[in-house]
C-alpha cells in the first residue's frame, strides 16, 4: 500500500486482494465514498484510465484521490474480507 498526503487529499495505490468487494465487479458497481477518484489501473504491466465499464479483478492496482479521512472507506473496499465466525 502506497500513499501521498498533502494537506487535505490523499493518493493511494491499492491492491485488489481476491474476495474483496471490489473483485470482479465494474467501477460503477462499486460503493465509493463520497470525495473519491479512481484515476488509474494496473493490471499487470498495462496501466490504463478505468471507466464505469471496467471490470476489477484480484491483483489489479488502483489509483486513488481521496479526502482526508475518506481513505479508510476506499482501503477496505479493495481489501479481502474476513470471514465472520457465527455460532451454529
């Protein structure tokens, strides 16, 4: 995970981790804060400018411009979810 602070905006550079809400789905699909910009994806050595079309997959990297305190919201959206012990 990398990120560049100023003052009030954020630019991150996040994983795709398999089974992450973003996994497999389109950018549109996706439930991005408020005060968020995805601005690149590398997928493999390919970087390109996602569209609402684009189709995220595990081992993507995005690019994001976000807000202070926004950046929390965006890092678990790409990040694998834990799986949730309930009692049987």
């Amino acid at each position: 995970l990398g990120a560049v602070s100023g003052e009030n905006v954020h630019i991150l550079e996040l994983p795709i981790h398999q089974g992450s809400v973003c996994d497999g789905k389109r950018v549109k699909d996706i439930p991005w804060p408020e005060n968020c910009l995805v601005v690149s994806l590398r997928k493999g050595m390919r970087v390109s400018i996602p569209h609402g079309t684009t189709r995220l997959s595990s081992g993507d990297i995005l690019v994001v411009v976000t807000e202070r305190g926004v950046d929390p919201k965006v890092e678990r959206l790409c990040a694998a979810e834990e799986l949730e012990s309930t009692p049987h």
